[in-house]
C-alpha cells in the first residue's frame, strides 16, 4: 500500500507539473464549458473519424458525451477502451442551471449511492467544493466517478481502466484527480489540493 501511495503522489506531480493540451471549448445548455485534454491524451474522433461509432455506442443513450480521450498510442485500439478519460452530462440536465446548495444535493446523492452489483465501492477517494470522485472496481475495471460543478452545470468525470490491481486503482485516481482539476482551473473554479 506504502508504493502505490508514492505511486499515486508521483503520477500526480508528474501529471501536474506537465503542459496540458489547448483547451476544447463545448456548448452545453447555451454555455462555454472549457474541457482540457491531459498531455498524451487525444480525442481519437480527431485522427480517425469511424471511432465516433464505437464512442456513440459506450455513452449512455440518456446522456452527450462532451469529450472521449485515449492515451496517444491507444488510438488504433479503440475498442479495447484500456484506458480513457470522457465527459458526459445527462440530456435531461444539459439545459438547467444548477445552484451551489443543488450541487451540493448531488454531491450527498454520490456518498450515499449503491454501485452496481457487481462492483466494489473503494469510497469517496477525491473532494473539493466543486467535485466529488468515488472508485469502483467491477467487470474488469477500475473506474473514477466524479460530478464536477462548472458553469452552473453538473458534468460526469470518467477515468476508466481496465484491470483490478493495484496500479491500474492508481492510475484511475490519480487521472481523475488531475483530469478534474484540469477542468475546475480551466473553468476558473478554485481548486484546494
């Protein structure tokens, strides 16, 4: 447990030190959200178009992915989904504005959810005032759930990878920690390590 702690203060001091990527700017329900792809991510829809089929078919019918990212050299292997970092919101939210005390009401919504099934909750694993993360572990993968508060919107935070050991659990908090962030500081949210 000792190195996947300095594993993960590690991944994200690396991670935070780096230059990310230009930001990607989205409409959601008339307003700019900033979305900041990690460095050595990309959107794989920007190098070969046919991935948006596989993208389409993973997001939830209910909800509009904002941005899908894949490490560089995984672009070709799309389907695999080894790992990956998306943003989502729900089409039936996307056009409300959402209050700090509603935010706050999903916020306690997280802590309390069940998982599914058949994963594992690890628990609420990251917060600040305008996030909230909480890992799972099912189906092969490690997956970091965050709700982030931009905008007046409430966007879904994905870092997903798939395995069960304790690196991969490390990867998926460390991405997320840093993804979030990327995110809050793009849409000029204080952000509190």
């Amino acid at each position: 447990m000792r190195m996947a702690a300095w594993t993960l203060l590690a991944a994200t001091l690396v991670f935070s030190t780096s230059h990310a990527q230009s930001l990607n700017y989205v409409t959601v329900g008339g307003q700019l959200v900033a979305l900041q792809a990690p460095d050595g991510f990309v959107d794989p829809r920007k190098i070969l178009p046919a991935t948006a089929r596989t993208i389409d078919a993973v997001t939830p019918a209910d909800n509009r992915n904002l941005t899908y990212l894949v490490p560089r050299e995984d672009v070709s292997r799309i389907e695999a989904q080894a790992r990956v970092l998306k943003v989502e919101i729900s089409r039936q939210s996307e056009d409300k504005l959402f209050s700090p005390p509603q935010f706050e009401r999903f916020r306690e919504e997280l802590r309390a959810a069940k998982p599914p099934a058949d994963a594992e909750n690890l628990g609420i694993v990251d917060e600040t005032p305008y996030s909230i993360s909480r890992l799972t572990v099912g189906n092969g993968r490690v997956t970091a759930a965050s709700l982030v508060y931009v905008q007046g919107k409430v966007l879904y935070v994905i870092a997903s990878a798939l395995g069960r050991d304790q690196d991969t659990v490390v990867w998926a908090q460390a991405m997320s920690h840093a993804f979030v962030r990327l995110i809050l500081e793009a849409n000029q949210q204080p952000v509190k390590n």
